[in-house]
C-alpha cells in the first residue's frame, strides 16, 4: 500500500455538537454548584469547630477545624480549576486547557496533606505526649456543632454522589471504578472531603465523648490522630489518581472497544491495526486510529473514507475532541512492535490471522 497522509477532522459541523455541548455546560454549572455548595457548608462548621474547640480545648475540634480549613482550600483551587479549564482551544494549546483541572486538583490534594492531615497528627500526638488533662466541663458544647456539621457535610455530600452517579452514567464505568479511577477528579474530590468529613465527625463525636466520661484527654487525641490519617489517606488517593491524568491516561476500555467495533463494521477497513487515546480534559478523548483499508480503495477514495468515518465517529461519541485516521498495512512490523510493546498483543490478531492463511 503506498504511504498516504493522516487524514484529519473534516471540520464539517456534528449533528450531535450542539447536544454534547449542551450537556457540557449543564455539567459544568452542576460541577460548579457542588463545590460551591462544599466550599459554603466546610466554611460554615469550620468556623463552629474551630469556637468549640478554644472554648472547650478538645483537640479533636481543632483538628476537624483544620480539616474544614483544608477542604474549603481545596474547594477553592477546585473552583479555579473549573473556571481554567473551560476555556477554549487556541493556538498555544490546541488541544484546550482541559488539563489544567488536573493541574490545580493535584494542588488541591496536597491542600489536604499541608492544611488538615499535617496539622491533626501534630495535634493528635502532642495531645497524646503531653498528656494535658483539660476540663471536662465545657466540653458539652463540641456536640451541637458536631450535628449541625453532619447536616450540612452530609446535604454536600448527597449532592456530590449525585454528580458522581451522573458522571457514571456518561463514562460508562460502574461506580467502583469510577471512584478508583476517575476521569473528573473535582467531583471525586468532593465526594471523598464530604465523606471523610463525615467519618471524622463520628471518631471526634466518639474522642470528645470518652475524653468527658474518662476525664483522660488521651482519647481526644487518639481521634485527632485518626482524622489526620484519614485525610493523609485522602490525599494520597487524590494525588495518584490526579497524577495518572496528568501525565497522559488513556480513554476508557469501554470507550475504547465501543470505537473498534464501530471501525471494524466500516466496509473500506479491513483492520484496526492500533488505537491511541488520550484524556485531554473531562469529557474530552483525542483518538489516533491507524487502520488497513481495502486495498481496492486508493487515492481520493482514502481520504473521502477517513473524513467520512470522522464525522461518524464524533456524531455516534460526543466525547471525541480530536479524531485522527492514518492508513497502514497490519503486517508492518514497525507498527507491530509498538502495538505488542504497549498492550501485549496485537488489536486484532483473529483478522491478522485470517489474512495470512
């Protein structure tokens, strides 16, 4: 087959545009109301925490104000990343700015580290060291605070699932693997705050409780040193994951195996030889495809065929930025190596197979 140029998009408008774009937008403003609706509700019993852990010296308090503190920080490099990311292509970065919300989430998660874990195992350990036994008698007032945090995490965090469980529905994945392995990290980001800050609530609740009952302010440490952990792990899990997209992820192997078996029904392609992908922003795949065609196709017949299947592609997956089609034989050993060296094995053996025999 003679060598023929990657034939690029079409440019020709998707009748399925103006729907994904639609539903982009409406996303996007959810997105922005979930860590709005956070960053309102952490700000709200940060403050609250932060008054009943002076009056009362439990540290378990002073470790869940911390964790508000860092929450709404990253709440707020979230919301930069929301507003920084949306903007359009140009030619600096032709592929968008879609990444740059993987950029400030990274930041966010290590908002978490400095801001709340760091603090609350110091916290935690200097109350459990120094052995300070504070008074018991104010230490009533950690519990109304304590609820009235629980109902506001917990409207967040309802809210923050429900656009966990939208992203789900449009990924593909199930809920699992959309948590471990999320291709948005500003929702993940939420949901995994709201329900750490819930589970925190339960151990200081727990700390401040055996601290009044024993009068030993060992337990109220204990609990700052679990919270600490808790957001240390957190973190961690923020951090992979954001570090995954940054450096370049692949687009879902549902998507993946969606767009094969699309370009293997094509009647000019006789094979899919290979299928790059990459997330370049939520909701947003550039997609290299090399193929063989039909040796009976040739020349101007090639490239009406690839702008075709273009525009094919785009309208029956919204998600395809950028859609490139260069033509190969499946028995270059070249393009063979590189396949076998990235996934093991090649795309299409059964095909290969049948057209050696």
């Amino acid at each position: 087959m003679t060598d023929t140029k990657m034939a690029e998009r079409s440019g020709a408008p998707s009748a399925a545009k103006p729907a994904a774009e639609s539903g982009e937008h409406s996303g996007q403003d959810e997105g922005i109301f979930t860590v709005l609706l956070a960053l309102g509700a952490n700000i709200g019993v940060g403050v609250l925490k932060l008054i009943a852990g002076l009056i009362s010296g439990s540290s378990a308090l002073l470790s869940e104000a911390a964790h508000s503190v860092g929450d709404s920080t990253t709440e707020v490099l979230l919301l930069v990343a929301l507003r920084r990311s949306d903007r359009p292509a140009d030619r600096r970065h032709p592929f968008g700015y879609g990444k740059e919300r993987y950029f400030w989430s990274l930041l966010a998660a290590g908002g978490i580290f400095i801001s709340g874990a760091a603090f609350s195992i110091y916290q935690g350990l200097h109350t459990i060291i120094g052995g300070d036994q504070e008074p018991t008698d104010k230490l009533w007032i950690n519990y109304p605070v304590l609820a009235l945090a629980a109902v506001l995490e917990g409207a967040s965090f309802v809210q923050a699932i429900r656009r966990v469980r939208t992203q789900q529905r449009q990924s593909r994945k199930s809920l699992r693997s959309l948590m471990r392995d999320p291709e948005d990290p500003t929702v993940n980001s939420i949901a995994m705050e709201d329900s750490t800050a819930l589970v925190g609530i339960v151990v200081a609740g727990l700390g401040v409780l055996l601290h009044q009952l024993t009068g030993d302010a060992v337990y109220d440490g204990i609990a700052s040193l679990i919270i600490g952990l808790l957001l240390l792990v957190v973190a961690f899990v923020l951090a992979r994951s954001t570090g995954d997209l940054l450096i370049g992820k692949q687009a879902s192997g549902q998507l993946l195996r969606e767009v094969e078996a699309f370009l293997e029904n094509e009647e000019e392609i006789v094979d899919v030889v290979d299928v790059l992908s990459m997330l370049v922003g939520t909701g947003n795949v550039l997609l290299c495809v090399r193929a063989d065609f039909d040796d009976e196709v040739r020349g101007g017949a090639i490239e009406a065929a690839c702008m075709r299947i273009d525009a094919d592609l785009r309208e029956r997956f919204p998600e395809l930025l950028e859609v490139f089609i260069q033509p190969v034989s499946s028995g270059d050993p070249r393009v063979e190596q590189r396949v076998q060296a990235r996934y093991g094995r090649a795309l299409s053996d059964d095909g290969q197979a049948g057209r050696t025999q």
